[in-house]
C-alpha cells in the first residue's frame, strides 16, 4: 500500500511539474515584432501620442526578451502582450493623425471650390 501510495504521489508530483511551466512565448515574440513594425510603418514616429506608445511597446518587448532569457515564459508572454497592444494603438494614434490631416486638406479644398463658383 505504501508503495502504491507513493507512486500516486510522484505521478501527481510530475504532473503538477509539467503543468506548472509555461512555454516559450515564441509565437508572440514575433507577433510583438510585427506589430512594432507595422507602427512605425505607419508613421508613429513622427507624430507625439504614437511615438510614445510605440516607445513603450519597444521597451516592453526588450523587457520580456530578458524574461525570456531568465525562464520567466508566462511573465515575459505577458509583457509580450502589452507591448503589442502598445503598437496597436500607435498606429491607431499615427493612422488618426494622417486622418485628420487629409480631412483638413480635403475641407479646403471643398471651401476654396465654394469660393470659386459663388465668384
């Protein structure tokens, strides 16, 4: 019985071993990558807001590398998923701004057509 109970206890043991790890978040590594690609793609760079998240979208996939590298999969999948929304939201923030500047140029052009014919 003993013996018995003692393999029940190393299987159970093992099993919470193996459920306790967390993969390597390979998949978002290179999801992360994209997405702060595609912001400065998009011109974050260039306007404030956007510069600013991708700069944190930047510095938290740096962060989750290094969490990576120490074995921390589940901490640095987490960091990984920040970051990305980070570049989300940058080129939502630089697409915003393109946006509104070709809705200014547009509303001229349309103000200065109105001139035109009422002259």
């Amino acid at each position: 019985m003993t013996f018995s109970r003692s393999i029940v206890c190393l299987s159970l043991l093992a099993l919470v071993a193996c459920g306790a790890s967390f993969p390597k978040p390979e998949a978002r590594v290179s999801s992360s990558e994209g997405a702060i690609r595609g912001a400065e793609e998009a011109g974050a760079k260039g306007e404030p807001r956007a510069a600013l998240h991708l700069k944190l979208a930047q510095e938290g996939r740096a962060k989750a590398l290094a969490l990576i590298e120490e074995g921390k999969h589940k901490e640095a999948d987490l960091m990984l998923q920040r970051a990305e929304a980070d570049a989300e939201l940058a080129v939502a923030l630089a697409r915003e701004d393109t946006a509104k500047a070709d809705a200014e140029k547009t509303l001229e052009q349309v103000n200065a057509l109105k001139k035109k014919a009422s002259q």
